[in-house]
C-alpha cells in the first residue's frame, strides 16, 4: 500500500547551515520532487546530505522519496539516519517503521512504530502518516497476541481517518483473536474476518443500531466459528453487561478451552456476587495457561472479593512476575498491600506505578 505524503519543505532550515552549495542543492531538488522528477531529486538530496550528513531534514527528505518509490531498505536507511539525528521526530519513527514492516523486520518495526505513536499526544491529530503507521503498529500488536492493545489503538486509527474499508481485516483479526497478518489470512476466512473487523469500525464510527445489525449479521452467518460469541460477549459487557456471561458459555460450548472466555466469565461474575462460580472459571484459566497475565489478574481479584487477601496477592505477584512493565498491576497490588497493611510495599509500587506511568505516557 502506497502512502502519498508531502514531503517536508526544508529550504529555511537549510539556510540556517551557512553552506550555499547545500542551499542550491536543496533547492534544485525540491522543485524537482514538485515536477515529480522523483530520481533527481533523490540525487540532489544525496549529493547535499554527502556536503551535510547532520541534516535531518535531509535524510527524512530522501527516505519519504525513497518510500514513495517502493524502495523500502533505502527508505529504513535514510530514516535510520534522521531518527539518530533528531531522536523527537514522530513522523521519521513512523516512516522508519513502515519501510522496516515493508521489509519484514517486524521486530524492529513494532519497536519504531511504538515509539512514533508514543511521541504523540492521544488527543492531538498525527496526520495520515501516523495514522498508518498507528494501523500497522496495532497489525503487529495483534501478531504478538496483544489483541485488547491492538483494539485499543485500532480505536484511535477508527475516530480519525473514519470509512477505511481497507482496514476492516486489521480491525477483524483483533476482534476474532487471530494472531496473524492481513495478508496471511487463507482464503476461506477473509470474509468472517472482513465482517468482524466492518463490525469494529461501525461500532467505533457509527451509532449502535448499526453495530447492533453487524453483529447479528455475522451471528448468523458464522454462530459456531471460534471467538465471534466472545467478540460480542465483549461487546455487550459495555454496553448490555447483564447479557453478556451467556455469550461467553457460548463460547465454551465452540471453543472448550478458551482462557479469555473464563476470563470474562470470572470477571462478570465477580460483578454479580456470584464468587463461587468466579473462582471457578479463574481457576481453570489459571490452568490452562498459567502464562497468562489476564487469568492470573482474574483470580487475584475474585480472592480478593472473596476476602482472601494473601493468595489473592500471590496471584497479582505472579502477574507483575509475567508482565513488569504494566503500571495497571502495580496499582493492583498498591491497593492489595494498603489492604493488609504493608505500608512500604505499598509505598515502592505506588512509585513503580508511577514511573512506569511516565514512561509509557500516550500507550494504551
């Protein structure tokens, strides 16, 4: 997918370099790049970063003509470069990001496109660059599992660029749990995957009868395929929370070894005073798949509601253990120890949370 972006006008930070041939060089190769003389601007710009390789400008001006020119490695290259150079610049991450999932080092795409959207305030507007690149930052979260992450950024990228058919298998993979990429999605799956991601963004976009009729549509048509009761299970614990355990023993029924099922199960539960049943589900969670962060965090907190204060701290002990970096489970366990009592336990996560929180500022 091809992304048309303007590119950065740099003639008055040139001026500020005090070399003349660097100053024509630009120039030259601005007016060629708006005579979409796409190559020779390419050169131009190589020749003034060869006079001026501390130019960010620049490099960010030869790597988004290099994008633009489906050349992905010179593209990561030239976007190394800048974001070395000037290590704020949202736009340069975004762009690297994008070149290096064009190249398939995901790894360091994630790592890039997480910090292009870090670097940018959730209530301010990044421009269609990031908001790509927020779409291909929530493709990865996805393929890594993260899928609630994913959503949640997925949101963002819904409420700014609006009617994106394009994005509705992105979107469908995060709803449906599948863990992998738009474009390894075998044949026979794109459709329940593109009415469950159109489901998703109408439920973002568009008021709630229309979300309402997506997903009776896609209940009828895929009632026995994994994951669509839990996606709408998930969707009226928002918005019609008394319904939606019935969902989930739905979901039990077609997937008897769902962990995010029980999650929710011992969760709504917990809700209703119904603990018995709570510290059910949590348990078999918890067996299932004792890595998972999400079902230990469900037993914590149905002992916690239980009273029991002690194994419901091993629990959110295990969680930190499973996920360090969460500031949400350090404020768990903040109000695990005031409750019994550990005022300097509950002093040093009270500051983890904190710092964590400063550090993960603009992440879901």
């Amino acid at each position: 997918m091809r992304i048309v972006v303007l590119l950065i006008l740099v003639a008055s930070a040139v001026a500020q370099t005090g070399t003349a041939s660097v100053d024509d060089l630009s120039s030259r190769a601005q007016q060629a790049y708006e005579s979409n003389h796409l190559d020779e601007a390419a050169q131009l710009y190589a020749e003034a970063l060869k006079l001026r390789p501390d130019w960010p400008q620049g490099w960010w001006a030869r790597g988004m003509i290099a994008y633009e020119q489906d050349q992905y490695p010179e593209c990561r290259d030239a976007l190394t470069r800048m974001v070395q150079l000037d290590p704020s610049a949202a736009p340069g991450f975004a762009l690297l990001g994008l070149c290096e999932f064009r190249t398939k080092q995901y790894d360091l795409a994630f790592e890039h496109l997480k910090k292009g959207h870090m670097l940018v305030p959730v209530r301010e507007g990044g421009g269609p660059l990031l908001d790509m690149a927020d779409y291909h930052l929530a493709l990865l979260l996805n393929r890594q599992g993260a899928f609630e992450v994913a959503q949640e950024v997925l949101v963002r990228v819904a409420l700014k660029v609006r009617d994106k058919p394009d994005m509705y298998v992105g979107a469908g993979l995060a709803s449906l749990r599948m863990a992998t990429l738009p474009e390894e999605v075998p044949a026979k799956q794109k459709d329940i995957v593109t009415m469950a991601g159109k489901t998703f963004w109408d439920l973002v976009t568009q008021a709630p009868p229309q979300a309402e009729a997506d997903f009776k549509a896609l209940l009828l048509k895929y009632p026995r395929s994994p994951n669509v009761h839990y996606y709408y299970g998930t969707y009226l614990a928002s918005h019609h929370p008394e319904q939606c355990a019935q969902q989930f023993l739905q979901e039990l029924r077609i997937s008897p070894d769902s962990v995010p099922a029980r999650v929710q199960l011992a969760l709504r539960y917990i809700v209703d005073a119904k603990l018995t049943l709570a510290l059910k589900y949590a348990r078999e969670a918890v067996a299932l798949s004792p890595e998972s962060v999400g079902a230990q965090l469900a037993l914590a907190e149905t002992l916690r509601a239980q009273g029991k204060d002690e194994p419901a701290l091993a629990a959110f002990l295990e969680a930190k253990r499973l996920d360090p970096v969460s500031p949400k489970i350090r404020l768990y366990l903040v109000n695990e120890y005031r409750a019994l009592g550990r005022v300097d336990d509950m002093r040093r996560e009270q500051s983890e949370y904190e710092r964590l929180k400063s550090d993960q500022q603009n992440w879901p």
